[in-house]
C-alpha cells in the first residue's frame, strides 16, 4: 500500500474480508451451466484483500487488488478513461519496485 500510495498519491483503499454478500447471492442465482463455465474459465477471487482506487484530474483512473498478506504476491491493476495521462504514475511504481506492468491478452 505504502508504494501504491507513493506512486498513486491520494489513492484510496478498502478492506475486504471476505466475499460480499452480494456476490454470494449473485452466485446462488446463477444457471448451473453458468457455474460450470465459471468454474472452468474464471479465476477465484482470494480474500481477505484489498481493493485501492485512484483517479487523477485527466480523466484516467486505476482499480488495484491484491491480497491482504505479506508478501503481495501480486496486484491486479484496471485502468480507466485516459490511461495514458497515468504513465508517469505507473513510471513511478516501477522506479520505486521494479514491478512490470502485464497487459492480458483478448
């Protein structure tokens, strides 16, 4: 968090301990063939994490997750709008911990 917040300043963190009610129930309403798709090509969400999200005056913004143990084993970053006002952002972070950004491929 510390490194986040001195690459991101101002970014905002939360606190989850476990899966939210909602999504739990979400789950329970969901076709059993949905489940198994899910099941095969999803991922499991790990908690407890943390959820940080930061937005600069750009128009660009950056969703973080990660779980909430140490060491991180990894972080999970969304970004939003107008990404490329947040270079320097993500510049900073990997100055500071050598972390390289991973694009997902589509």
């Amino acid at each position: 968090m510390l490194r986040l917040s001195d690459a991101f300043p101002g970014v905002r963190f939360h606190y989850e301990a476990e899966e939210p009610p909602a999504a739990v129930a979400a789950r329970a309403q969901m076709s059993i063939l949905l489940r198994v798709w899910l099941f095969f090509f999803g991922w499991d969400t790990a908690y407890p994490r943390r959820q940080g999200y930061f937005e600069n005056g750009n128009g660009g913004g950056v969703e973080f997750h990660f779980e909430a143990r140490q060491p991180v084993p990894s972080i999970t970053a969304t970004s939003y709008g107008r990404t490329a006002s947040l270079d320097e952002n993500f510049d900073r972070l990997y100055a500071a911990t050598g972390w390289k950004i991973v694009y997902p491929s589509f």
